[in-house]
C-alpha cells in the first residue's frame, strides 16, 4: 500500500499504536456479568401436578384410537 515509503520513526509508532489497541482490547475493559442465582425457585403446587395427568389421558386417547 505504501510501496516501502514509511520511515523508521512511522513504523515505530504505528507498532506503538498497535500494541496500545491490542492492549486495550485484551484486559483493559473488563467485562461485567450479572452473578447467577444460587436459591431453588419455588414452586406453586397447581401448577405443575395438572399437565401430567392431562398429557397420560391424551396419550390414553391417542392409543384407543389407534
């Protein structure tokens, strides 16, 4: 691209200026994560015990007509 015509001196400071974006980009921000829960949700006792019995008499339904 420049067909050799960098000094010394611009290389240098292209490398510096290099170095400094890589630097910034590798550890200088770190990145901050919201911590995960450690409690068990709890549970309401309706809602989870009335879809098994529905899915077995679907499937009950589904082999009487087959």
């Amino acid at each position: 691209m420049l067909s050799g015509r960098i000094s010394n001196q611009d290389e240098d400071e292209v490398e510096d200026e290099l170095a400094a974006l890589e630097a910034e980009l590798s550890g200088a921000r770190p990145v901050s994560l919201p911590s995960a829960p450690n409690t068990v949700p709890e549970r309401t006792g309706g809602e989870e015990a009335e879809p098994e019995p529905a899915r077995t008499k679907q499937t009950e339904r589904q082999a009487v007509l087959a």
